[in-house]
C-alpha cells in the first residue's frame, strides 16, 4: 500500500493520486473534485487536491482544501500513511506563500528539520516578510553581467555586491562571512533548499534591508551558506521567493532585470511563447518539458552554470543517451554538498515549454536524487542558464506561465 492508498478511499481519489503520479495534473484535478463530489469528508482527494491549487498558486482555495483535511485527520477520519505530514508541509507552504509566516512556523516546526526555519518565520509575528518600498510601480535593474549567469549589484548594509539571479532557490542566500559583518543573528542551521537539492545545511536569519537596483525591500528571511568557499566574487542569491514579489523579465539582450507588477495583466509581444507552470512547496517551478523523445517535467534554475540541462542519471537512460556520455571528460561541480562528478552528454534535442533547442550540452551526476522523487513523481532535469540565455523571458504569476522570446 502507497501513502496514496488506503481502503476506504474512493475511487476517485485513488484514480486523482495514479494521475497525479503520471504528471497528469488537469486530469487528477478532474478526479480529486468528482471524488469530493461524492464524499465531501474524503481526505484523500482532498489533501490531493489542496496540493495541486497549491501547485497551481490559488492559495486561498489550497488553505481551505487542506485545512478541512488536517482536522478531518485529527477528528479520526482514515487517511493514507503519513497524510498527516503530507497535508501539513502543503499547508504551511501555502501560509507562507500567503505571508502568514505565523501559521506556517508551528507547522514547520512538527516537521523533520524545519525547526529552525520555523523559529526564523515565528519571529515575524503577524508581519510579512520581504516588504516593499511604498510607491512601486515598475524597476529596471542592470546586470553586471550575462555569463556565466546573470550578476546584479546588490546593496546590504552600508555594501554593495555581487548576487545571482537564480530561479533554483527559494529564499535569499547570503554569505555567512556577510551576514556575520552585518550582526545578524541565526535561528539554527536546516536543510538546504536549492533546485538541485545537494546535501548540505544553511543557516537562518533575518535581513532588515535590501536594494536591488531602485528598489528597496525590507525584513527578509535570509538563507545564510559559506558561498565565497566556492566562488570568492559573489556574497549572495537573489532566489525565486524575491521574484515572486514582482513580474521579472530577464532581458538578457539589453542586459537587465525588468521587475513589472506582481498582478498587472502581462501583454506578451507577438512572438511570445508560453509554458504553463507550477510552483511545488516553496519555490520549485516546474514546466513540462522533454528530453529527447522521453517526456518528463523539468524545473528551472537561472542561476546554475555551465550547460543547459542538467540531469540524473535516470534520465540518460530514459532518453537512450548513455552511449553518448563522455566519461573521460568528467568535471568536478562544488555545490552545498562538496565535490561532485558530473559527466558532459551532447543531447540532441531538448523542450521546454514551447521552445526547442538541439544539441544542448547536458551535465550528468548525483548532484540531481533530493529533486527527482521529491513530490512523489519524477522530475527530469533542470534547465540551466546557457539554455535560458538565448530569449528574453518573463515569470507571468497571475496566469502561471512562462513566456520566452527569441532576440
């Protein structure tokens, strides 16, 4: 019996979580809400359909879905093994989406090693992080450079620095080094929290202040890493959790980070291609995607160098390209968990949401295993920034889609 099992589930529920499994979300959507339909106090379906309105980013709905789940749960009604830890991981990330830092950290804290990060969003109180100046309406912020990745110039305490723009990761990373410069204090150490999912803990904390460009955000929860260890130019990432609070553009042709309004609608150009996309647990973006003939969904990570995808090895096989590995040409990649080998591959085809792109150069290692099964189906690979470098695109949050266009 699965965690999606049990015997006095419906139908339905059961249909929703093999849909589910095969990535087949519109479908296990349709299955979760006829289960509903049926019995209104099936937990099942209904912990399987608050963690795809989460998914989805419609929140207020996730919250509703969820919380009747969790006291079904806590009044008795039968659920899956573990249905308890699932619906209260997908409901403390929908709080803290939400800004409800103060609903999300007591949760976090029943949770394997989230207690630090849930004294970290406790100290919020009933106050949100990442606070904007007053007045926003729109902000265009240079990048020092394209490549590897995309660099801002980040201003903390009385500094200015150097930051990537990486979409892989949830909140901003700082440089313990920086952050001990700046006093601030930690809350313990947790697991890291990057797309690619390397072993490794971060600290945490809070940061009162930080200017990207013209824009100011203020009380942002911090991740706090060693990251000048492997590259001595950078104090920081600016990750996906920052750039929810805005509509980016990486506009890597004129060389800028375009922040538009979170909610103004988006007027794509002619030329514009979508993917739509979901957003797992925090921060993970997911699009359908494929590599070779073999479809899989893929996450995307901006902030990561040095090919444009990069995939266990699962994937090398799903996709009949083991005889194209290049083991004599292997590179050692250091991430949050030390050393890693990764093996070049040449792929002859790779799709991202609408685009397509032909001999791509992949790296292949064990820098991937904490992502490919972490929501229960597989994850193929992750689109990496010499993929992303060759359009213009834009993060759309209120249609949940990604937009490219060729320059």
């Amino acid at each position: 019996m699965t965690d999606h099992d049990h015997p006095t589930a419906s139908n339905y529920a059961a249909i929703g979580w093999a849909l589910y499994d095969s990535t087949d979300f519109g479908g296990a959507i349709k299955a979760f809400e006829r289960a509903i339909t049926d019995h209104s106090n099936d937990v099942e379906a209904l912990r399987g359909l608050g963690r795809l309105r989460l998914a989805s980013n419609e929140l207020a709905v996730a919250v509703i879905l969820l919380e009747r789940a969790a006291t079904l749960i806590e009044a008795g009604a039968p659920a899956a093994h573990q249905a308890r830890l699932t619906i209260e991981r997908d409901l403390a990330w929908a709080y803290a989406r939400l800004g409800r830092y103060d609903l999300a950290a007591p949760l976090l804290d029943r949770l394997p090693g989230q207690t630090p990060l849930a004294r970290l969003l406790g100290s919020f109180g009933d106050r949100a992080g990442y606070r904007l100046s007053p007045g926003f309406e729109t902000a265009e912020v240079p990048l020092v450079t394209r490549d590897p990745v995309p660099f801002v110039e980040v201003e903390v305490g009385s500094g200015s620095y150097l930051f990537v723009i990486d979409t892989g990761i949830g909140d901003v990373i700082l440089d313990s080094g920086l952050a001990r410069d700046l006093g601030l204090p930690l809350f313990g150490d947790g697991e890291v929290s990057v797309a690619a999912a390397q072993g490794g803990t971060v600290g945490y904390a809070r940061l009162p202040r930080l200017k990207l460009g013209p824009v100011e955000v203020y009380d942002l929860p911090v991740e706090i890493a060693d990251v000048r260890r492997a590259a001595p130019q950078l104090h920081g990432f600016i990750g996906t959790n920052l750039l929810a609070r805005f509509r980016p553009t990486f506009d890597l042709a004129r060389g800028q980070l375009r922040l538009g309004p979170r909610t103004e609608p988006f007027h794509p150009g002619s030329g514009a291609r979508a993917a739509g996309f979901w957003l797992f647990d925090g921060h993970v973006i997911l699009a359908p995607g494929a590599i070779g003939q073999d479809e899989t969904l893929l996450a995307v990570a901006s902030g990561i160098a040095g090919a444009g995808l990069f995939m266990p090895e699962s994937s090398v096989r799903q996709a009949g390209l083991a005889a194209a590995l290049r083991p004599e040409e292997a590179l050692t990649g250091v991430g949050g968990g030390g050393a890693q080998q990764l093996v070049p591959v040449t792929i002859p085809e790779v799709r991202f949401g609408p685009v397509v792109q032909r001999k791509v150069e992949g790296l292949v290692g064990p820098v991937f295993p904490g992502l490919e099964w972490r929501f229960g189906f597989r994850v193929g690979g992750i689109i990496a920034h010499d993929f992303l470098r060759s359009y213009r695109w834009t993060i759309d949050w209120t249609q949940m889609r990604l937009w490219f266009e060729t320059f």
